[in-house]
C-alpha cells in the first residue's frame, strides 16, 4: 500500500476567464496533496521540526475544468539527509493533467538548523 491518493473537488471561482482551473490553483491543490503524504509518513500531523518549501516545479500537461474530480497521487518520494522530494502527478477524468516535484527541507524553526529526516518516515518510505 502507498501514500493514499488526494481528491480535490475543483470549485467555481478556482477558475480563470477561459473557464480552466487557474494554473495558481495547481500549486494550491499539490500543497493539499504534499500535506496529506506528509502526515501519512510521519503517522501524524507534526514531526519535531517543520518542512519548508525549498522548491516547486509544474508542468501543465492539459487544461483542466470545473466539474469534475481531480485526483493527485505521489507517484515518487525520496528522502535525502535533512530533505523529501515529493513528485505527483494529478489526474482528471483518467487522463494526466500536471506533474509537480517539490523539494522540503526539514527545519529546526528556533534554530533554523536542518534536521534529519525523521526515522519513522525513512521507515516508511522503505516499505513503499
């Protein structure tokens, strides 16, 4: 079993004056999906320190619209020392419509050090 998959319900005013879901709102939608794998790896919402988002790239592939479900799935996540990248893929109506890879740096936030990836994620990532 994986990192259980993000349905996003796309809503009205999520679109742009062409009648897509606005291309601001993808990044929206893959911050939902990245919150969700976070807190299935860490067995719970917050881990000892806080992730920062160190990078964001989407490809729009095809248009998406209002009226039906997207579905946003972690298709990789690799842990290095003191980050996760985290690469999706988001789909509608059966077809792929974005690819995103972010990349989150674990952060002591009153120090600001880094910190390791925690144990229990690494654990899990293993078993994936």
């Amino acid at each position: 079993m994986g990192i259980p998959v993000t349905r996003i319900t796309p809503r009205f005013n999520e679109t742009d004056a062409l009648g897509h879901i606005n291309n601001a709102v993808m990044s929206v939608w893959f911050e939902v999906a990245r919150t969700d794998a976070l807190n299935y790896l860490r067995d719970g919402p917050r881990s000892e320190g806080r992730w920062l988002v160190a990078s964001v790239t989407l490809d729009y592939l095809r248009e998406t619209f209002y009226g039906s479900d997207v579905t946003i799935n972690m298709s990789r996540v690799f842990a290095g020392n003191t980050s996760l990248t985290m690469e999706c893929e988001m789909h509608q109506n059966n077809e792929l419509v974005v690819k995103g890879k972010a990349v989150l740096v674990h952060v002591d936030m009153d120090s600001k050090a880094k910190l390791r990836v925690p144990d229990v994620m690494r654990e899990k990532l293993a078993t994936l």
